[in-house]
C-alpha cells in the first residue's frame, strides 16, 4: 500500500481531470460508494472459486462479529448501492466511481495491495450500442491522454450462460485427457471453475491450451449477433481491436462481451482497462433482471504509462505559477496581503508566498521551480516588484501596477 508523494500528486490530478472530463461528455454521472461491504456480497458476485475471492480479500469480523471487506473491486458495491436505492429496474444509467481498491496481492511494479480504479458502469442498455460507447468512451480516453498508440484493444464473446455451459463441457473434457500437465491451480479448477483456467498465467497451461477448444465456436446466435453488430459500430468509429478468443475476465459475472485494453510498455502487467457485459450480475444479487455493461480501469498502471511514454506536459508538474518573496523581513506582513490581493484579481493564477529565512532569497525564488518569481523590496516608503520569468528579468513595478503589470504579462505567456 504506498503513499503518493506530492511530486507524484501533481499527473494523478492530471489523469483524474482528463478521465472526468471525458466522462462528462458522455454524460455519465458519479457515484461514490463505501469502502467496505459485507463479504459475503463479494463471495456472490466475483465468485468462490477466482483468485479475489480464494486468497485476495482483506476480511474482518467488526464488533458485532459481522464478516466485512474492504472492496477488491467496484461493480459489486455499485450494483449493491444500486439496487438499495432504486436506480436500477427499468432504467437506463451511466454511473462512474473511483477510488482505492485492495487485493491481497504479490506486491510489484504494476501490481499494489491498495490500488485505484475508475470504474464505468452502466445498467438497463441491452444492446450493443451501449458496448460500443464504453469502449469509445476509453478509447477517446487514450487520446486525451496521447496513449492511444500504446494500447490495444482485444475484444471476445462469452457468448450466453447456456452456451458456455456446453463450452465448459468440451473444454473440460479436453483437459481431463492432459490433467496431469496442469498447474496446480488449473488442476483444482477443473472440477469448480474450468473457464478460469484459461486465464491461467502459467507456461505450460498455456501450451496446453493452444490446441484446446475454442468459445466462439459455441456462441449463440444471440450472442454471434450481438457482437458483429459491436464489432460493426467499432469499425465505423475507426476502433481497432483484436479479437482474442482466449480472454475470459477473471470474475465470474460476465456474459456476451469481453474486452482489455492492453499495453508492452509496463511488462507482465500490461492490461490498463479491462470490463465487460454481466447481464446476469443484478439478478444474481437479488435484483430484476437487468442487463449491465461496464469496466474498470487500473490508475497506478495508466499512470506509469503516462510517466514511461513521458507524455505529461511539464507544466502539469509544477504546483504553483508564481513565487512570491520579500527581499527584507519587515516587508513580510505586506507580502501575505498583497499575495492575497492578487488572488482577487488573478484567480487562475497558483501564488506561493515564500514565509520563512531571507537569506539567499534571490536564489532560492529562482530554484522554486516556478515559471513566475517576484521579488518585493521596499523603496520610498512603498513597495517595489521585481518580476522574473524563466529565470529572466522582467520589469521593476511600482506597488500600484502590480496586478495590472503581473496580469498583462500572464495573459501574454500562457
Ligand atoms: P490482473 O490479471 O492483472 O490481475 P485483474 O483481471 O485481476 O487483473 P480487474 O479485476 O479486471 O483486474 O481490474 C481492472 C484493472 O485494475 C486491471 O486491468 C488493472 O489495470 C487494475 N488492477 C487490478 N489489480 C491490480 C493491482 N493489484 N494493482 C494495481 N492495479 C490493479
Ligand atoms: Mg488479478
């Protein structure tokens, strides 16, 4: 679980502002849940048998001896929240939420105990047009953020509960025959989730599975429909994708469409995104049926990317525009109200006031990292500014034109 240090602080804002905004355009609206729900609503939508709910949860009885979690994922709570208070039967919703998520993990570059996710979900849209505006939503995401050529998009169909089911059997069925060149894990999920196996990260699973069965051949009619027509508005809306008959999501809900957004440039933890159509999930928690697309995106993975393909601009990193010194102590007191004064009159402006030793004071406004620096001395009784940018000197400025002097010179260099 790591601290973000304020040098860091500076491109999450960037990402947050950039996810917000293109969020908004879509017109999808928030959502914040709690941190903590009653376990057992994770053992019923993730699913017993995945990797979440085997060995990742951070559970704990409080003091009622009431099991509680802290949430390894955000569309359980959303559709739990949703439920209790009635947004979702016979609507349609476009719902956002972000915040920390936390699986007890082998902590690595990529992969935390807390991490961070935006998560997009939205309820009551049936048909594929509504796959197709998430995975445009994201997509234009990456462009915002200049990482669209970094990432790919892999598409695949989970088809409808009954043809998985006859899916499970053949792929079952194949494996049985090479038990014995399963990992471990693979093993034990023959018998209680054989889908997941597919997902499985180990070499010669892998190997295995080259020559194992393949989904699309058992998709429904419904489904095969349902996923040319995404695949149709993708190609309109100049969306590449790949189609990747092995991806399955590692929770159990999803039905019909599956998709990741995939990176190489963060080695093994390379998906960014990854979500998906869970039709089933709202009934499964005791809702009315109601169909549900979604996906969540992982922030401490999009952020190394961001830093890995240096693509924030620099003035994002700096935490304020000017800096503010007096030349000699007594002027301090001026200095606060006059910093403030400016405020009023540059609310754009980010204003440092420096308040503490004067020594080396023209050196240290000038290594503040600031593009703007001014430095206040006092002259005939009233107050004279010296204003610097870059590192260059502007203008000496009578204590009346500060503002106006300051203002002009802002508005010209940004
Ligand atoms: P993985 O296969 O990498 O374990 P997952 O299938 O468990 O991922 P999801 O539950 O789909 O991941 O979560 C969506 C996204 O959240 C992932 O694609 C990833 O970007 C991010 N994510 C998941 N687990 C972690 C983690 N422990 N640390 C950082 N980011 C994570
Ligand atoms: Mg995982």
């Amino acid at each position: 679980m790591n601290d973000i240090l304020p040098e860091q602080t500076p491109v999450w804002q960037f990402l947050e502002s950039a996810v917000k905004s293109v969020l908004a355009g879509y017109g999808y609206s928030e959502i914040r849940m709690p941190i903590v729900e009653q376990t057992d609503l994770f053992k019923r939508s993730i699913g017993e048998v995945t990797d979440i709910v085997e060995k990742e949860m951070y559970t704990f009885d409080d003091r009622n001896g009431e099991s509680l979690t802290l949430r390894p994922e955000g569309t359980a709570s959303c559709v739990r929240a949703g439920e209790e208070h009635g947004l979702l039967f016979n609507q349609a919703q476009r719902l956002w939420y972000q915040g920390p998520m936390f699986r007890y993990e082998k902590p690595q570059k990529g992969r935390y105990r807390q991490f961070h996710q935006i998560g997009v979900e939205t309820f009551g849209m049936a048909s594929a047009d509504i796959d197709a505006e998430v995975i445009m939503l994201s997509a234009r995401l990456w462009k915002k953020l200049g990482i669209l050529d970094a990432v790919t998009l892999q598409l695949n169909s989970l088809g409808s509960n009954e043809a998985r089911a006859e899916y499970k059997d053949a792929l079952v069925a194949y494996l049985s025959e090479r038990k014995d060149q399963l990992d471990e894990d693979s093993q034990r999920r023959l018998q209680s989730n054989p889908l997941r196996i597919l997902d499985s990260k180990d070499p010669q699973t892998q190997m295995l599975l080259n020559d194992a069965p393949v989904l699309s051949e058992y998709l429904d009619q419904e489904s095969k429909d349902h996923f040319a027509e995404l695949c149709a508005m993708l190609d309109q809306a100049g969306i590449r994708y790949e189609l990747n008959p092995r991806l399955v999501r590692g929770l159990d809900y999803y039905c019909k469409t599956v998709f990741e957004w995939v990176t190489d440039k963060l080695g093994a933890q390379g998906t960014v995104c990854a979500g998906g159509r869970y039709d089933g999930l709202v009934k499964q928690l005791g809702g009315r049926p109601t169909p549900a697309v979604g996906f969540a995106m992982g922030i401490e993975r999009l952020i190394l990317m961001l830093e890995t393909l240096e693509v924030v601009p620099e003035a994002v990193k700096q935490p304020f525009d000017l800096y503010l010194a007096a030349e000699h102590k007594g002027l301090q007191k001026q200095l606060i109200v006059l910093a403030d004064k400016l405020r009023d009159q540059l609310p754009e402006m980010r204003i440092r006031v420096h308040c503490s030793g004067l020594k080396n004071i023209n050196n240290k406004a000038r290594q503040s990292g600031a593009p703007w620096v001014m430095l206040v001395r006092e002259e005939n009784d009233s107050l004279m500014a010296n204003l610097w940018y870059n590192t260059e000197p502007q203008f000496d400025i009578a204590e009346e034109q500060i503002a106006d002097v300051l203002h002009q010179q802002w508005l010209q260099k940004t």
